[in-house]
C-alpha cells in the first residue's frame, strides 16, 4: 500500500508576511493622521532670522528727518566675545525702522543698533537696522 505522505504545513512564513503588510497599512494610517493634524503657527524663518541679529554702537554725527536716516561715526560691533568687540568701524549711513522716530535723536547721541546679516551693505556703507535703541 501507498503511504500518503503528509506535508508539513508551515504557517510561521505566512504569518510573518501577514504581519509586515499589516505593519505597512498602520504605518500609513499613522503618517496620514500626522499630516492631519495642524502644524505649528509660528514661521521657523522668521524665528531662525531673529536669532541672527548682529548689535552695534555707534554716535550720531548727522540727521536727515525728511530721508528717515542717521548718519553714524565710531561704528562698533557689540559681540559675546572679547575679540568681536571695539574694532571702529568708521561712518555709515543708517536706514532706520518706520516704528522709530528720527527727529528723537541728536548729534552725539549713542544708539545701539540691531541688524540682520542681510541689513549690512558694505559697498555703500549703509546699514537696515530692524531695531534701534537710543543711549545717553
């Protein structure tokens, strides 16, 4: 008489197949209700480019109130380092932020002055500052 042989049935390879195709569709549901749900409000641009101010002093040596501008000698950048600091800079004209009143400053006044990596324009010695703060 024939044996039948009887085949080994193996469900441990058919499982595994089964559980990463399941591990597959959690995974997109997950992604897609991430991508659901709102993100933050705040722009990471404008938070990474107000991290990147420079400060400086300088003494007003002249005022154009009708141009919005302050013409500014003994430009010195104000640094967290000894050596970022005390080196004169020289004369620069100021371009000054719409908030900040021109005609409140004199000749001989010390400002202290904020501006973004992209507010110094070497050729034409000019400077956008974004934030002006009035000294004695």
């Amino acid at each position: 008489m024939e044996q039948w042989r009887v085949m080994e049935y193996r469900p441990i390879k058919f499982i595994y197949f089964l559980a990463s195709i399941g591990l597959v569709l959690v995974a997109a549901v997950i992604t897609s209700l991430v991508n659901l749900s709102p993100g933050p409000t705040v722009d990471i641009r404008a938070r990474a480019g107000a991290q990147n101010l420079m400060t400086f002093t300088a003494t007003v040596s002249s005022v154009e109130t009708v141009e919005g501008s302050v013409t500014v000698d003994n430009l010195t950048m104000v640094g967290k380092e000894e050596t970022d600091t005390g080196k004169n800079l020289g004369t620069w004209k100021l371009l000054t932020p719409t908030r900040f009143n021109v005609a409140s400053v004199q000749t001989g006044t010390t400002l202290t002055i904020r501006v973004p990596g992209t507010g110094l324009d070497i050729a034409n010695r000019t400077i956008n500052a974004t934030e002006i703060a009035v000294g004695r």
